[in-house]
C-alpha cells in the first residue's frame, strides 16, 4: 500500500438481497460479504448505491451496517458506509451516528444531489461534513445522479483537507480533470474508481483502486486485474481488463443493481432476484447475456 494511503484495492458495494416475503435476506448477505473478502476484495461498502440504500428503512440500514461491520471485524477488512444525503446537517448526524462502528474505516459522503449548489457550497459541504466525522471522508463524485460535478479545483482542495481520504471518481469515462486529480492531489489521497469499464487506466494513472459493482461477479478477476494496474503490470492487467469489459457492459445493460441481482439468483447465491420499486427486476435476457459474458471470462 502507498504509504500513508488509507484506502487501496477493490471494494464491492454490496447489494441487498431480499427474501420471497420482501424482508432484507441478511444471512445471504453476509455470505456475499464473506466470499468477496475471501476473493481478495480490500473491503465492504455498505449501504452504496447498489445496496438501493434509499429503499431501505432506518432499521433496515442498521442491519445491513452492523452484518458487514461483523464480518469486516472478524476478516482484518476495511468498510466504508454511505451516509451522504443532500442536506448538510442530516449528513452529519449520519456519519456521527456510525461511531464505535467495528472496522470502519471511511464513510462514502455523495455530491449532495437535487438542490445542486455551487461548486463552493460543495466543498463547503464537505468540509463540514469532515470536520465533524468520526472517521475520514470519501468524496462520492457522480454527476449523473447528482446533477452537479466537482472540478479538479474542487476535488484537490478537498484532497487537502483535513480527514478527507479520497474520492469515487465516477464521471463516466477517465477525463482530463480526473487526470489532473491524479496528477495534484497528495500521494496519500486515494483516487477510487468509480466506472467499472475504466478502472485499470485510472489506476495505472495512479488511482488507488475502485469501488466496483461489476465485482460482485468475476470477484478474483477484478482483484488480480486491479493488482496488476498496482504493481505496473500493464500487460497482465490490460488481458484481465479486455476480458471484463463485456461483463460490464452485460451488467449494466439495465439500471443497477437489478442485472447483478438477476445474475446473483441465478447463480444460487441470493433468493430472489427482487428489488425495490421504482426499481424493476431484470429482464431474462438482460440476465442470460450476462451470465454468457461471465462464463466467457473465467
């Protein structure tokens, strides 16, 4: 690991399994948090997009914080937990509500969305979010969702703030401000990508590794790929790489996680392939061409 880097490797933002009765399937949970940290992921993410976080209720989200914190404890492994809304104070009562969190080592703050401040009240944003957490941030930069894009400005100055780690660069495609990041931020800020299909070049450009849905899939693949774009290997890591990008594409065919949960039912590792409205399940043969990608993959 970088020195002084916190963060480093592949983090899977877990998805949450629901039982034929609607209720969240915790023990088919846990056991996806365990198979990736024994596939070689660096950590969980709790409570990300992927987990349909806000079609979970208060309790719900507890219990799936508390699952992954048991099972990161017991493995020596690092989890993050979403916590970022759009109003500044929730945010913080969120993030100091996770304190005393076995193995928690950042919490995953999102762009605040829907009421798209400036790029100012943004930073703002985070350094109040920072200052008053218990364990460092993680910038989550999506403008696809949150209609508001942070700038490498932005980006380095909150790289320079105190108890800010890094950020989950997902702008769509590996940019020249996602470069510039690269290029200016301390060695200790950890760069995580976002965009599944790009994540060897920004870490061979210097990213730290990725929080990375498509992971819940080709687990050791993603791993070894991300390890190669660590170590340098480019050769190694560009097979790994061209061998996955039909695997995402397949994964993301329609609007996440519901894909990923297709595959995870089919596959027996999850009860159903259900989420929650407005989300639908996957079509069959969204599902089928996602499996026909995987198996292609090894």
């Amino acid at each position: 690991m970088t020195a002084g880097r916190l963060l480093e490797g592949v983090y899977v933002p877990l998805i949450t399994p629901f039982a034929a009765d609607g209720s969240v399937a915790l023990d088919a949970a846990e056991r996806l948090a365990r198979e990736y940290l024994d596939a070689g992921c660096a950590g969980i993410v709790a409570l990300g997009t992927t987990g349909e976080t806000s079609a979970l209720d208060a309790i719900e989200q507890r219990a799936v914080i508390d699952l992954c914190a048991r099972v990161c404890a017991e493995r020596g492994a690092q989890l993050i937990v979403g916590a970022g809304t759009n109003s500044t104070a929730r945010t913080v009562a969120a993030v100091q509500a996770l304190a005393e969190t076995p193995a928690l080592t950042a919490a995953l703050i999102v762009v605040p969305y829907y009421v798209r401040p400036s790029e100012a009240g943004v930073v703002a944003h985070f350094q109040a979010v920072a200052a008053a957490s218990p364990v460092p941030v993680v910038v989550y930069n999506i403008p696809v969702r949150t209609g508001r894009n942070l700038g490498p400005g932005a980006l380095v100055a909150l790289a320079r703030t105190p108890n800010v780690a890094g950020v989950k660069q997902a702008v769509g495609t590996l940019d020249a401000d996602t470069l510039e990041v690269l290029a200016d931020a301390p060695a200790e800020f950890a760069v995580l990508g976002g965009d599944d299909a790009f994540l060897l070049p920004t870490v061979l450009m210097g990213g730290a590794g990725a929080i990375c849905a498509s992971a819940h899939v080709c687990t050791e693949r993603f791993v070894a790929m991300t390890e190669c774009a660590l170590a340098g290997k480019v050769d190694d890591g560009r097979a790994h790489a061209e061998a996955l990008l039909p695997v995402v594409q397949a994964c993301f065919a329609e609007p996440n996680p519901v894909v990923f949960k297709g595959v995870l039912h089919r596959q027996g590792r999850i009860p159903t392939r259900d989420v929650r409205l407005p989300l639908v399940a996957a079509s069959d043969g969204s599902v089928e061409a996602a499996l026909s990608a995987i198996a292609a993959a090894g």
